[in-house]
C-alpha cells in the first residue's frame, strides 16, 4: 500500500510540474536581450516627465496604462496592488514590500523586471499584456540606470496646483 501512494504521489507531482511548466509557458512578449545595468546610450539623458511619464499614464501598446492598477484610487472590484504610481515620489516609495527601484541598478529594479517578464514572483507587466516593448523596457532601464531621476512637478501641474494649470507635459 505505502508503495502505491508513493507512485501517486510522484505521478501527481509530475502532473503538477507539468501543469505549472505550460501555465507559465504562455505568451510573455517579445523575448528581450539580457539585462545590463549600464546606459545604453550614455549621451542622450532619458527625462522622467517627457518620456517616463507617459509611459506611466497613458495606454501602451493597447494595454491599460499603468495607473489603471496602480493608483491609490483603484478601480472598484479589482485587488488593490499597494504600488502607487501617480506621483515620483509614491515610484520611489515603492510597494508595501519593497523598493521598486534601484537607482542606478536596472537589473535589480522590480520596475524593470517586471516590465521585463523576468520578476521571480507576479505577472509581469501591465499584467496579460500587451507588453511594452523593447525600446520602451530599455527606456525605463536607461532612466534607471542613470539615477531615476524625476519629480513631483508634472504631478502638481496636473492637478492645477501652479499659477497656469497646465500640465508642461502634452497630453496631460
């Protein structure tokens, strides 16, 4: 008897690794070259408001936009990702777990790993896709790797908190 049930239990395991193997096997975008956590064009800065920020606010690729999920407010029946993204400061707050960015570090950042499909743990981003794309994964990692630097000016534009109101950023 002991020796059937440890057939089974392997023969379950075996299912199971297998069912797990093709589950995560699914359609994960576009395969991306390894991560390096140098700049890849040193000469050009990449700018939080003019070219992260949209990224951030604005659909992608025919996915929801990042702030979708990953605002304070959430929208009402989904599960609230505590990773608030409508501000630089909440981006390097980071979630309740943790940093999300490693200035400097791409290839240590959550932000870039999920982007990438490469965290250990989660969907990779925005979850079921579409994906960004590899110019606009290495764009995050560039703006990473040279310091993630930004701030919370776009925001208090956008809520009209200067003498104008307008956002310096078009579409915003």
């Amino acid at each position: 008897m002991q020796v059937k049930l440890r057939a089974s239990a392997w023969a379950l395991v075996a299912i199971v690794a297998g069912a797990l193997a093709a589950a995560c096997s699914g359609n994960v975008g576009e395969p991306l070259p390894a991560c390096v956590d140098a700049d890849s064009d040193p000469s050009t800065s990449v700018d939080w408001g003019t070219q992260i920020v949209p990224l951030l606010w604005t659909s992608q690729n025919g996915a929801d936009k990042c702030t979708y999920c990953h605002l304070a407010s959430f929208p009402e029946g989904s599960t609230p990702a505590y990773l608030y993204l409508e501000s630089y400061a909440n981006l390097r707050k980071g979630s309740k777990n943790s940093p999300i960015v490693v200035p400097g570090k791409p290839c240590s950042s959550l932000l870039v790993k999920k982007l990438r499909g490469t965290a250990v743990n989660g969907a990779r981003m925005p979850r079921g896709g579409p994906y960004f794309t590899p110019e606009q994964v290495q764009l995050v990692s560039d703006w990473v790797a040279e310091g993630a630097r930004g701030d919370d000016e776009w925001q208090s534009k956008l809520d009209g908190g200067v003498e104008s109101g307008a956002s310096p950023y078009p579409g915003y």
